[in-house]
C-alpha cells in the first residue's frame, strides 16, 4: 500500500503510522560487490580453523616496493593540510614520467591523479554521461563499473564476449548494432579483468572506428599495462593517433606495484571540456591523501625494475594456475595473455553455489579455496553462471595446491549435487 | 546548430565536419569551487613577491598531532593492501569511541569510515536521492554540497538566512513551503559553515518536526561539533530521540584534529537501509587510504585534549577578527558562535571583483589578504555578492594584521570604483 510520496506502511497502530523512509533506487539496486560478498563467510571458515587459499580477489600477496615504504617513513612535515585538488605537481610528474617511460606522452595539465583507479571510473563516467545515458562494455568486466553505472545513475550496454575464442572483442558491426541516441563511449579495460585478454592492433582500431563514426568517448582502462605474456605487445588507446584525441585514459599505482592500500590512480586526457570538467569534480572531494600522494613518487617515476620483476613472477603463476586447471576433468578455459586473473568454466550450473559450498561444506585436508563466481561480472543476468574467476595473487606453490583442492571440490560437489 | 544525436558542427570542411564530442551537462555545470578557484591568482601574486594573508579557505595553520605523525612513520607493514570498505574495525571502533566521549552512542555496524567527509556527503546524496530529487538546504551553505548535487544530479532546494539575524534557520512553515513530491531530505550543518551559527534546541526540533511530518531524512553534517564559544552547547541531531531514527550523521577529523590531509571522515546512522546502501557504495571504491587510516586511531580515540586547547586558540581569533572587523567602516558583521568562519557584509557591489582585485590591483607595505567571495556558498544566483567568507586558519596576530589591510583595501577599492 503506497501513499502519495511513493512510500510503504509498514503497520498502522490506532492512530499512529509508522512509515519507512525510503531511500534511492540506485542506494537499493547498486550491487554488492561480487567479489567481496562472500568475505564474512570467508571469516567464518577460518573461525574453524580450516586454511583458505584466497584466490578471489586481485589482492597481490607481493610485497610493496620498499622506495613506497622508506618514503612513508621519512615524512617530516608538521602539518597534514589540504594538497592541490587534481594532485601535487611533483606526483603529475611523476606519472607523466612513468607514461613517457612505457612510450606515451602526455602534458602536466592533461592528468589528474585520483584516489585509486575506482575514483577515475567514478570520475570519467560523471564527465561524460548524464543521468540515463549509455556506455557500451564489453561483458564480462570489472565488477566496479557496475556499481559505478548504478551510483551515477548511468546504464552499461553489455556486448558478450566468449570464452570459446579467448574473449575477443566483437566486430565493429556488433558493436554499432547496440549504439543509440543516448550512447556517449565506449568502454575497454585492456589488458582484461577478469579475462586476461590482450586487444590487438585491430580490435582497437574498431572501437576506435566506431567511436569516430558515432562521436564517443573511448574510455580505456589500462591498470594492467605492463602484464603481458608470450611477447605479446600492449597497445595503449594512447598509441593511436585517431584514439588519442577521443580516449580518456584510467589508470593506476595499485596492481604494477602492488600498493593497493595507497590509493593512487589517474585519469587523463587530451580533451580539454574533459580535464576541465574531472577538475572541478576533484574540488568538491578536496584532495588525495597526503602521505601515500607523496611517498609514490619514487616508484612511479623510476618502477620499471621492480614492475618487469613481479611480470616475471606472475607468468610463472599463470603457467602454473593454466596447467593444473587443464589436469581437471570438465574444466575449461584458455591461456590468458594478459593481467593476472582468467575466466575458467566449470563442470557447475550455478558456480556462486559453488562457492559458497567450498566456504560452508567443504574442506580438503583441511584446507580449502575461495574464488569469485563470475556472474558479477556481467551486466547481462543469467551470465557467467557456469564460471569462476582466478587471481594469480598467491605463489606458484601455493596456486598449485589451491588449484589441486579446487578439483577435489568440484569432485566432491558433484557426488553432493546428484544425491540432491 | 545541432545534429540528431545533438552535438553541435564547429566547422565545416569541404567534406569533413568537425565534431565537438559533449561533455554531460553535469561535467559543465558542476561549478569550480569558489574557495579554490583564485589559486591561480594566489600563486601570480606571491611571485611578484606580495606577502598574501591567506583567509579563504579552511584549512588551519595549526600543527597536526604529533601522536598521527608518530603513527605514521611506526608503520612496520611490507604490504600496502586493501583494508576492509567500510573501514578497519580499529578505525571505526575508534569512532565509536569518539562520538562516545562527546554524549553519543553508536554500534560500530552503524558506522562507516569515509575517505573524508566530502566522501560522506556524496554517500549521502547519492543514498537518499535518485536523480531529480530534491534536498532542502539553507544558505548561505558549505559549497562541496553544490558541487556534489551537480555531479549526481539531484537538486538542493535553498531556503535563505539572513545576517541580520545570524543566519538563525527558518520558521517551520517557511521550510515547509519548500517540500515537493521530490524532496528526500533537509540538510543541516552544524556548528555551521559559513555563518559560524550553532543551531538551538528549538531550531533543531523544528527540522525533526518537519523531516518527520514527511518523512525526510536529516543529513547532519558536525564537522565543527567542538568549536563553540561562550558557552554556546552544541546539540547533536543524535540528541533528539525522534531525530535519531531518521538521521544521517557526516563527519570529519579535519578540522578538529587539524588533519584535514589524511582525508578520514564518517558517515554514521541507525538506518540500516542507508548503512546498507553506503556500504555497496563503500565497495565500489575499494578501501580507504591504508596508512592515514591506521595513524588517525590514537587521536581519534583520544582527542579531547587536543581539541580543547586548539578551541581556546579559535576562540581568540574569533575575538580578534570580530573585534577588528568592527573597526572598519561600513563593514557589517555579527559573532558567530561556532565552526571557525564569519561571513561578513562589505561595502561593495561585487565581492567576487573585490576579491580578485585584491590580488591583482592592491597591496598595503608589501602586503594583501585572501577571502573568499560568497556568492559561491549560495545556491540562488545573485545571493551574496556584496558578502565575504573569512577563516581563521591563521594565528591571531596575523589576522589582526590581515583584517587590517582588508580595511585598507577596501578604503582604496571604493575610490578606484568611484573613479571608473
């Protein structure tokens, strides 16, 4: 029963109503994330003693550079004030410093340095659509731009893209085919979370067709740059004279140095309406904090040793996790080329069941493993039901072991679910 | 000239038309703030070697606690990880036992830990309004809420004080008026920035009757909860049993620690839904800045000390600015009671022309001062042109030196006014 300003009754004593405020739709229909939605079971399991291999989310296990460390430690300022809202100079230059290093060159005044990569979705998504308006996305996707779309109100247009051939973009036709007056970018997170798939020259140069065609944004989320295997070549939206003039780029500190606690990202563009608008949205959050903004600084100029090293290290932990998965009966999935997760389907109807069964009913030798089903990454319902998604953010030991486990489980869920 | 998807041609070439890819509306209309935006000014006139008495913006001279500064640097952690979205349970646990010590009681799954209190502000907004949706506000008010209301698209309905009054809040009815089928909630800041008015017990039970009577939320913003003068007390909307069940609590260790760089705020409430929707909110962005979030717990915890001595500190200037202001001709003004602000009447037409021209045009010995225009705390276009925002962020013998060459800028404005 609904009154005139649209709220519910929840009793009516003698003459008294008690009535629920109502809060938003978009407070009521944002998502929990999917990858953090199972951690008050994760800490029960280990209430009981049993050993998780926590392989659902992209937390590095990677120690963070020691220059991050030694920087925090040796702040001497007196006072913990306000910093400029788009970023210290000295932090802009350290990540037009790192850009130049990986071949892209940008002017001070084109980047804003965000609290996280999550701040420069946040912030890109605000800059260039309205209530209502559209971005296509590739699915499946990072889990954050769905949460993002519903808190600024925006709408995500999924394109599927399948496992069978490694999560490859669509062609452009498929792509135009979901464009409407209210589309304004397109959206491309490369290398991919959670596909681990590398676009190649010609996949971009589609979006980039489409988006000249019909006058989008590309938004291009390149966090995972430098985690690439088996030589494949990164290409950076940034690499394309006609993406350059139309790309806004996000980016940040958390995965290539495993620093994600600091809380550093960046968004940049060469559009100015783009820089001017994201500016303006940095001033009403004021600033960044001040004592990770200033001890990134070294690292972010001058990271590429320490950034190849963990590469190395997370390539031997994908040819461990591919190999051992393979060894699983009805387990399907392809190598990864890119970032540190993979998309693995699975011999299961409904893998967040699944997971939450290996939390709740099962362990192996006291032991057992959390993934993240992979229906959160998709905005498409009903998707992803059979898939589970791996982060490589343990050692190759310890991946091995988790995988092993993981096969027990599936052996074991199998016998349960039939004697239902 | 527009075409079908509504983008306007900047030119046209022989067969090529250049296209002006469209910003949102919100990226163009979200105003710069109007405390930061003659930074650019600020740094033109300390280059031509000017001594700039900086008054406009909130952020306090006074040292941080040495036990934050201490905190940090004990930092032992090799990794920078994420930490849980709503908040270490230390951090909120402190809390709890901060809102404790000043009379009000929390359970720590009502608290969640904000980056900063503009972050607050926007989980707020976002929780309660669906684009399009109104909240009631009064002006002259804080100007992150105007910015935060553009980005997510909702609509602060301004009720206006006056001076002449001390900016006390309108009658019942007067608020009344202002409710439509959109409103969600009243918002109130207090002690208030910045009028520096604290609200009566009477003033506060009106907002209650009202919020009740259509079943609004109250966003409470207390940043300035312990900077009262003269005895003045403080009531917390958490002080009204029928305000608590209704109420959205938005805070900040900023000001009362003199912190306002590590960025640690709270939004606190007895509702679960909103708790509920802040939380999906809280994930979305990830975690908290790791090492400020961790070196703010002692003072937090433990602060009253701290506090009190910097109030007695605020007191004085207070004193003097008040005092001082006096002096000058035509300026008029009342004592504001609380925060740490005073808007101020001047004798001019524009105090946006006033302000920049007291960086461009004038110096008194070598020297000028800073304020902030208000028209930028208003939300009705026109409101405030002939007033000033003035902050006592510096000690009380440079404010006194400060409203000192105001007095003698304005002398001079007034004739370089007459003379065009």
């Amino acid at each position: 029963m609904e009154n005139l300003s649209g709220l519910k009754y929840i009793c009516m004593k003698k003459k008294t109503k008690k009535i629920l405020k109502k809060i938003s739709n978009r407070g009521r229909e944002t998502p929990f994330s999917p990858i953090r939605k199972f951690v008050p079971l994760l800490e029960k399991v280990k209430k009981r003693g049993i050993k998780v291999y926590e392989i659902h989310i992209g937390q590095p296990d990677i120690a963070s550079p020691v220059q991050i460390l030694e920087k925090i430690k040796s702040f001497k300022g007196k006072k913990l004030a306000y910093t400029p809202s788009t970023g210290t100079s000295e932090l802009k230059l350290a990540w037009k410093k790192y850009f130049k290093s990986v071949g892209i060159n940008f002017d001070v005044s084109e980047i804003i340095a965000t609290i996280g990569g999550s701040e420069a979705i946040f912030f890109a998504f605000t800059a260039v659509c309205d209530p209502g308006e559209e971005i296509i996305v590739f699915e499946p996707f990072y889990t954050t731009y769905n949460s993002y779309a519903s808190m600024v109100a925006i709408k995500l247009v999924p394109l599927r893209t399948f496992a069978k051939n490694g999560f490859r973009l669509p062609k452009k036709e498929d792509i135009e085919r979901k464009i409407t007056r209210k589309t304004r970018a397109i959206l491309i997170c490369n290398p991919n979370n959670p596909t681990g798939t590398v676009y190649t020259k010609k996949e971009i140069k589609n979006v980039i067709d489409v988006a000249r065609k019909h006058n989008l944004f590309i938004l291009s989320d390149e966090t995972y740059r430098e985690f690439v295997y088996d030589n494949q070549k990164h290409y950076s939206i940034m690499d394309f004279k006609l993406g350059r003039p139309r790309a806004v780029l996000l980016d940040s500190v958390s995965k290539r140095f495993s620093a994600c606690g600091v809380r550093i990202g960046c968004l940049v563009s060469k559009d100015k309406e783009v820089i001017k608008a994201v500016t303006k949205f940095t001033q009403a959050r004021l600033s960044l904090p001040v004592i990770e903004q200033r001890a990134i600084v070294p690292i972010l100029e001058n990271g590429r040793k320490y950034t190849k090293r963990i590469i190395d290290e997370y390539k031997k932990r994908r040819d461990t996790v591919f190999k051992e998965l393979k060894k699983i009966p009805g387990v399907r999935c392809r190598e990864p080329k890119g970032a540190f997760y993979l998309i693995a389907k699975l011999p299961v109807k409904d893998s967040e069941d699944f997971t939450k069964w290996l939390l709740t009913k099962f362990s192996f030798k006291g032991e057992t493993v959390m993934v993240s089903p992979a229906s959160g990454f998709y905005a498409t319902k009903g998707m992803g039901k059979d898939e589970i998604r791996i982060a490589f953010v343990l050692s190759s030991s310890k991946l091995k072991r988790a995988i092993k486990i993981l096969g027990k489980g599936l052996q074991q869920y199998e016998k349960a679910i039939s004697r239902k």
